[in-house]
C-alpha cells in the first residue's frame, strides 16, 4: 500500500487526534491531511508530475511531515537531505537528482541558493518559516498551504513507485542514492509496528531527523497505526528531552547508543521515572552491553529492544527484549516477514559461528541505488520486486540462530550513529592548501561509539593548525563528518602498494613540531 | 557583574563553532536553534566551562535555560561564582 493512503486510513479512524506535536504546534490527523493536499495541490499547480523528486531541508519541524505526505500525495518522491550539508556536496546531488523543488527551512536557503547556482540548475524554492519580508525568489510555504488548487491530484498511482530516496555514505566517497518504493516502507515499517506491537495509543517522541531512515520510520509507524508523535529537534541537553517524555506521556523513545550513553552518564534520575514509556529501542550502531543493561536498570518498566537497520532496507534484524539478559551482543533476528542469514563468499549460507556477510532478503529490500533518472524509472519498471541486500557487514550467528555483527568489510567510520566515509573526508583535507597526505580514522569513543580523527601530513614548510584543519572541514562537510581531531605526522604509514595504511590502532607518533 | 565572563564565553563560541554559521550571533540568539552546536558541542561546552572555571556543572544545570545561549551562560555563570564580598 502507498503511505499517505496508510494516511487517509488514519484521517477516516481518527480526524480529530493528536498526529504529530512540533515545538508549539499540535497537528491532527485532519491538520496533516489537509496540508498535506494543499501542499500536493500547489506543487502539482507548479508543474510537479509523478516521480519527480522534492528535496528537503527540513528540521524536525511540523511542516517536515506535511513535506513527506504533500510529496506522497502529489506522486512525487521525497529525498530528505541532512540539513548541515554544505553547497557544493548539495549541488552534486542536485545535478544527480534533479529535484523540481526544494524545501527548506529559511535558515538554509542561503546554502540552497548556493548550490543552485553552483548546479546551474531551475527549481522551485519553497521556504518554511520565511518573514514576508525575507528577500528573494522562493515561495513561502505557509502561503502556498493557503492557495486554492487550480489542479486535481495524480489517481491511482502505484505502491512500486519510489518514496524516498535517502542519501547515505558510500565506500567510495561518493554519497549514494538509496531508493526506496512506497512498497517497501510500508513493508519495513507494517513489520515494525508488529514486532514492537504499536497501537493507536502510542506516543512515540522522537529526536532523530527525519532526513534518516530511522528517523522516518517513527513518523511512518505512528500515522500508519493512528498514534502520536512528538518530535524534537536535539538531543543536545537530555534533562530537557527527559522532561519531554514526562509530559506527553511517551510510550516509545527511539535511541541511537549515543543518546543511550548520555541517558546512561545521568546521575541521580529519580525513582520511577518515566512510568508511561513502555519501550526504548536502539539502532544505527551497536549498543555496548554495558549500555542496554544501565538502561534497563534506569528504566526496570521499560522493554529495551536492540535493533540493527541499514537505509537500503530501513530495519535487518531485532533482538526480542526477553532475550537480551541472555544474548546482550545479539542484534536479533530478521524482522518479521523477511529474511536475513550470513553467506560466504560463494553467497551460500555457513554455519553456526563462521564469520560471513550478512545479506537481507524480503519485501523490504530497496529499489536499488540512484543513477539517473531515465535508467532508474526504466529499471524499476522492469525489476524484480525482491533483491537479495549485501549488506556490506561482516556478522556470524549462535546456535539458534541469533545474529551478531562483527565488523564492517570496508572502513566506513560510525560516529553518533551516523555513517562517515573516510574517503570523502580525505578528498576535503587535499583540498587544503599544504596538505601532503591525509587519512581519516575512528577513534572508539564512550559517547559517540566512533569519533572522527583527521591524520595528516604537511607540505615541508606549511604551519598548519588543528583549529585550521577542522575549520576547512567544516566549510565543506556535514557536521558530524568534521573531525573532532587532527594528528599531524611527517610522514603516513603506506603498504607496499604504496596505498596510505591507516588504522585506528596505529600508535600515534610524537606530534611534529611544525603543527603550531 | 556577568560581564566578566562575557568575553572569554564569546571566545570561546566563535573560535569552536561560530565558522559552522555564516553570520556573527546576537548574545540573545539560541545556540541550538540556530543549528550552532549540537550534542558534541554541549559537551565540549562543558568541558570548557568546568577546566575554565574550575566549576562541576550538575546534570540537572546541563538545561537550555543556563546554555543555550550567551547570555544565558553568563548569567548562569554570575550566579554559579558570585564576587566574594
């Protein structure tokens, strides 16, 4: 089924409740219903036709859900951005995508100018929470909600039709396109709401952006099962989102082991804390035993569910919470309806305790990655609607079957639950004037899981700082991708390929003395 | 008086996270709000405030209202050190 007729199944049961709670504004399942059409309307009066792509810049603010069903709504597919991207990587993926329109928060429409023009590219710039007065070409949003339709919306489109198409880090450097159907959510998200039995009483609060997978699996969830969610923009003061969870009674706190560390590190919570929420769960990097079982002790009421996603399938595997006192490192089983199970290199299932790749299979799986927009809509005319997902990580299994993550095969760096590719980091130091060689590692870290740390080499003569190097990062990079340290060496350790060899064992040598 | 602690906070924002915005920022101007530091920098904040001041910053004080903005740091500060008598 399509998602925002998951929606109009909602709007039919439950018009008048709470959908979603931004900041002041408490949006029923009306509310988004008829912004979501009116910003559908609008767009398809601006031309946009089915399969054309809307990008977003978008806080965990109410219009960022209105964005994803008017989108749904008009056939288009919504492609969230990380809203700290900077111009250049923004006007790549705009040259790549070709969005007929972009959404975004008025504080990024100077970055979004930007990259328009360097994309040399024509869209429609639609800006939400613009003064009447802000200057420039773009359309405010809260006006177009307002326009009377001059055009009547797409019918009968197809749930094989793409949702969203999420940008994650690739291997190479090179951002990738993860493309995912309207089918496909829905199967992911239908077998979510089963394992963690949501219903309509659920208050689910969430901090994570909407612009990942994750994140977008908890705005799916509660408007398919008719429940409420409260969205946050930070976890940056926890004693503030802890106040949240107490006054609107959540039931659900989705978690990244970050803010599940931060939560644990808090000290004197009172007793009986939090008694409506039912479940925490946690994804997008492995949580520490020594984390889960803090937490269950913090929260005896609440189920901990340990979980592992990818963006090219939104969710693999959970660990069901009766199981984790006994399996503390298991990530689970396949969710509900799909399969996942560890191959080797011939792609034939090994046994129990071999280390293999984990591959995915089911209803879930994605579309496949983005090229451009001719081939893509040709393919997926075409496909075979199930895939077999190569994960890319390196997992054994128990006995019985449980699922443990190993390693990653490639050096994709996990920080705060967010991926970071080493490379794209290293092509940013090369762009700095008098740097020699550069290298990027994860450094394990308490809170973050991995912290990103910068190793370079300079050109003889070059004074350099640390505070230099991580403000040239930060022009260009995604602000979790900015590393949080930079070590300067004379030389970098090379195999004898002659290949840079870094790795986060490396004993560090003595810092040089033309790093000032 | 919290101005003693203005300049060394002001510093110390615009010298770690300032080159994240484009613009200088208001005293006034929420920090989180205008996407100038997230959960990394709160800590770093912290870290700076403890080392700076010699001070141990309470989970509970960890809040919006003591640190989401300079002005509010300051004042949090003048109240957290007041001038011995």
């Amino acid at each position: 089924m399509r998602i925002e007729a998951r929606l109009g199944n909602s709007v039919e049961r439950f018009a008048e409740k709470t959908a979603v709670v931004a900041g002041e504004s408490r949006l029923s399942y009306a509310d988004i219903d008829d912004r979501s059409g009116s910003l559908a309307a609008a767009l398809a009066t601006m031309g946009v036709r089915p399969n054309d792509r809307i990008a977003f810049l978008l806080d965990n603010d109410g219009e960022a859900p209105v964005s994803f069903f008017g989108t749904w709504k008009a056939g288009a597919i919504a492609c969230p951005l990380h809203p700290s991207m900077k111009a250049q990587k923004l006007a790549a993926i705009f040259s790549s995508i070709e969005p007929a329109a972009v959404i975004t928060h008025v504080r990024y429409l100077p970055n979004v100018r930007a990259a328009i023009a360097l994309a040399g590219r024509k869209m429609v710039v639609i800006a939400t929470q613009a003064p009447s007065d802000f200057g420039g070409d773009h359309l405010r949003f809260e006006e177009l909600l307002r326009r009377t339709p001059t055009v009547s919306l797409p019918q009968s489109l197809d749930d094989a039709d793409l949702a969203l198409l999420i940008h994650t880090s690739g291997s190479t450097g090179d951002p990738k396109g993860v493309m995912l159907t309207h089918a496909n959510v829905d199967a992911a998200c239908q077998s979510i709401i089963s394992y963690l039995e949501n219903t309509a009483d659920e208050i689910v609060l969430s901090v994570l952006p909407l612009s990942f997978g994750y994140g977008i699996t908890q705005l799916v969830t509660m408007v398919c099962v008719g429940g409420t969610l409260v969205l946050e923009k930070s976890f940056a003061f926890p004693r503030k989102i802890m106040d949240r969870l107490a006054e609107e009674k959540a039931t659900g706190f989705p978690l990244v082991p970050a803010m599940g560390a931060l939560i644990a590190g808090t000290k004197d919570l009172p007793e009986g804390f939090l008694p409506h929420l039912r479940y925490v769960t946690s994804a997008a990097a492995a949580l520490p035993p020594v984390l889960s079982s803090r937490l269950q002790e913090i929260l005896p009421q609440t189920k901990v569910f340990v979980m592992y996603g990818q963006t090219e399938c939104l969710r693999v595997s959970y660990l069901s919470p009766e199981e984790l006192a006994k399996r503390p490192t298991s990530v689970g089983k396949a969710i509900p309806g799909t399969r996942a199970f560890v191959v080797d290199e011939k792609g034939l299932p090994v046994t129990p305790g071999t280390i293999g790749e984990l591959v995915v299979e089911g209803p879930h799986v994605m579309a496949g990655y983005w090229c451009d927009a001719a081939t893509v809509l040709q393919e997926l005319r075409t496909a075979d609607r199930e895939r077999r997902l190569l994960t890319g990580d390196l997992f054994r299994t128990d006995e019985e079957d449980f699922l443990y993550f190993v390693s990653r095969k490639d050096d994709i760096i996990k920080t705060r639950g967010e991926k970071v590719s080493p490379q794209e980091v290293e092509r940013v130091l090369y762009a700095l004037h008098g740097v020699r060689e550069a290298a990027v590692t994860g450094v394990e870290d308490p809170v973050f899981g991995q912290v990103v740390r910068a190793h370079v080499a300079l050109e003889e003569g070059r004074q350099l700082s640390e505070r230099d190097v991580i403000r040239h990062c930060a022009q260009y990079l995604e602000d979790y991708m900015v590393p949080k340290s930079v070590e300067f060496r004379e030389a970098l350790p090379r195999t004898t390929t002659g290949k840079i060899r870094m790795s986060a064992g490396v004993e560090a040598e003595p810092q040089l003395e033309n790093a000032v | 008086m919290a101005q003693r602690f203005h300049s060394a906070v002001r510093e110390f924002i615009s010298e770690n996270f300032l080159f994240r915005a484009d613009a200088d920022i208001a005293d006034s101007q929420s920090l989180l709000e205008g996407g100038i530091i997230d959960s990394t920098g709160v800590l770093e904040l912290i870290a700076f405030l403890e080392a700076t001041y010699g001070i141990t910053i309470a989970d509970e004080e960890i809040i919006p209202e003591n640190l989401d903005s300079i002005e509010n740091m300051i004042s949090y500060l003048a109240r957290k050190l007041p001038v011995a008598a």
